[in-house]
C-alpha cells in the first residue's frame, strides 16, 4: 500500500507540475475552489471562510511567505495535498461537524490543475 500511495503522490506532483500556460483554466478552477474550498479557505484564500476556525487546527492562511516559498519550491502542492489528504479525516470531518453537505464531486487530473491554476495565481499576487 506504501508504494501505491508512494507513486500517486509522485504522478500527482509531476502531472501538476507541467507548465499550466497551455493545460489549465484558471476560470474553471476558480469555480472548484468557489464550491468546495472557499467555506473554509474564503474567497481570499487566506483561511476566513465561515468554517475557518471550527477547524482543528484552524484553517491556514495559504498566502503567507513560507506557503509561498513552499509552492515556489513545490510545485502542485496545493492540490496534491488534496489528492493524499494527509491530514486524515480533518477536511470532511470539520464539514460533517458543522452540518455542510457538499454534492458529489468526481476529480480529474485537469480539475486538479485548473484548481492549481487559479490557486497559484491568487497565492502570487497576495502580499
């Protein structure tokens, strides 16, 4: 099981990783982010949405110097942290506690890099 979760993480931040110019929609990704990321996230990314701080830890500010240093470091970190949840059950257990109920959602590669897309450029042009 190791080794399976070993190369998701490693197809996932190589597929991320591909210049996004020409494979990503950053409009597409807004709209993922909008419905599934912005209750806790907020629409500014910087962890204010109304579920911010229900929960444990409190959602994190993803436009900080150090997040950024990461992403620069990291490309597709962002969504491959999605992807591998390591974290555990914290993404829908705070959801779950605070009675939200989001539809089904199937992801697709391009989802992840339209998400990645948006979400990069928002993290560079905070300050």
């Amino acid at each position: 099981m190791k080794i399976k979760e070993t190369l998701l993480a490693a197809f996932a931040i190589t597929t991320l990783s591909i210049p996004s110019a020409s494979f990503a929609d950053s409009a597409n990704g807004q709209r993922i982010f909008v419905q599934r990321c912005a209750m806790c996230h907020g629409t500014d990314i910087r962890g204010t949405g109304p579920l911010a701080r229900r929960s444990v830890p409190p959602t994190p500010d993803l436009t900080t110097p150090a997040f950024k240093r990461r992403l620069a470091d990291y490309p597709g970190v962002i969504v491959s942290s999605v992807i591998l949840r390591p974290n555990g059950d914290r993404i829908p257990r705070t959801l779950r506690e605070n009675g939200v109920r989001l539809p089904a959602f199937t992801w697709t590669v391009q989802g992840f890099r339209d998400l990645n897309e948006y979400m990069t450029g928002v993290i560079s042009r905070s300050r």
